[in-house]
C-alpha cells in the first residue's frame, strides 16, 4: 500500500504500520541494528523509531543489547510464525506427497507462497543427497527468478499479472530486458506443459520446476522441485519430474475439497 492510498484510507492504522515496518527491517537488513539503522531502513523519524522500539522491546517482539545499544528480534515473533504455518491446512494436505517426491526422485520439495515480490518457503522436504541446498521454512527467493515464483506469476488473472511485472521491472532494472524474456518463455512452458522453469537463475548450480496450488482468488500456495544441477538435469526436470509434479498438485487440490 502505497503512502497516498494509507493516508485516503480512514480504517488504516498508521502507528500499527509504522511498529510493522521497524520489524520488517530486520529481514532488510542483518545483524543487530540501532535506532539509527532503523530510521535509514524504514525512513521513519528517529524519535518515533525511539518510541516504537521500546515499546516492541517491552512486548517481546524486540530485544535489547545494552552492551552495543542495538536490537534484535525477539522470540515473541516466533509465536506468529508458529500460529501461521501450524494452522496451514494446505501446508498439512501437502507434507506426505512432498516428502513421497522427494524420496522418490532425490530432489527438495518447497512449499511456498508470495510476500509482496518475493515468496516465502512455508515447509521444505529435502532429498537424502541434497543436504547442501541451503533453504528451510522462512527462506524467501526472488519472484522474476525462481521457478515457484514463476508459477505464482502464471496463476494470476492476466490484469494483475499485468500490474505486477513492471515493478519487477523497476527491481532488476538493467536485468530486466532478458529476465522478462525468461519469465514469458517459462509462462509459456506452463501454458504448454502445466509447470513453470527457472535454470540457473537465481542460483546458477541450481534448477527447478514448480506448479501453482490457487486456493481462491488471492490465496496461491505454489510447490516447486529440484536441487543442484549435478544431481539432476534440466532434461529430467522438463520430460519426468515437471509432469510427476503437475499430477501431485492436481491430487493435493482434490484432497482439499
């Protein structure tokens, strides 16, 4: 939401934003940050970083250092992130047919959905060779570069898809050109064969496949399959696996009805 739509709309509650952002920051930035870091990252005034950051401190979503007088996150965020993946109903109809994939083919399995234009891993199922593939449940990866990010783009309506490339645009700037190019081919994969790609993209040991789960409207679950290109080839991932996984995602969303 932008700043004109949050100041048009009565209902938005801006010191709510305001303590939601300073968290955000740390997923912007590592390490411990201080009150100054805060207002570089979030753009806030410093006094009201200064309150704002007491006050998470006080409720637990903050921790204090007074040896280097910087925060961290508190275990407090834990508790919503327990509460959120938990209760995931899809998360709990997919774990056995992820965990059957990837013991069958050796591969990692990755349960995802977006956050804003990124998307965030909800549950992980690895391979028995693949221990080095350095994402668990928390990881996010880039949307225009990664295969489950791609098949979150190929299940929108075309009007929001529509909306959403050109501020990928503007985020791969000079990159863009030939990212653009790279989506649209693996949108089309998908219109042809039911599973979007992405080989070497955003991680150029790693290839991928991945299919939309669209839950309704606003609610995609995206499940992707692969791991280093030592292990499996952009062959077996195109002419076995991408089906194997399209076959799985329409059985996940009969068990949901």
């Amino acid at each position: 939401m932008t700043d004109t739509k949050e100041t048009k709309d009565r209902k938005f509650v801006e010191a709510l934003s305001r303590g939601l952002r300073i968290l955000s920051a740390f997923d912007k930035m590592p390490g411990p940050l201080g009150n100054q870091d805060i207002a570089a990252i979030t753009n806030l005034p410093k006094p009201t970083v200064s309150r704002m950051t007491y006050t998470l401190t006080q409720l637990g979503y903050l921790a204090y250092s007074e040896r280097n007088e910087k925060y961290e996150l508190g275990a407090t965020n834990l508790t919503l992130g327990h509460a959120y993946t938990a209760n995931l109903r899809i998360r709990q109809i997919a774990k056995p047919h992820m965990i059957e994939l990837a013991k069958e083919f050796k591969v990692n399995i990755g349960l995802a959905t977006n956050v804003q234009h990124e998307m965030i891993f909800v549950d992980y199922c690895r391979g028995d060779q693949l221990k080095s593939v350095l994402v668990d449940v928390g990881s996010k990866l880039p949307m225009g570069r990664s295969a489950i990010g791609r098949s979150f783009l190929a299940a929108l309506p075309d009007q929001k898809r529509e909306e959403i490339l050109p501020e990928l645009a503007k985020i791969h700037g000079d990159e863009w050109p030939t990212l653009e190019k790279s989506i649209q081919d693996s949108l089309e994969t998908y219109r042809n064969y039911g599973f979007t790609k992405s080989f070497g993209e955003w991680d150029r040991n790693i290839n991928t496949v991945a299919v939309p789960l669209k839950l309704s409207e606003n609610k995609i679950f995206c499940l992707s399959c692969g791991g280093p290109n030592y292990v499996i080839t952009t062959e077996t991932l195109l002419n076995v696996i991408g089906a194997r996984l399209s076959h799985v995602a329409r059985d996940i969303m009969k068990s949901r009805l």
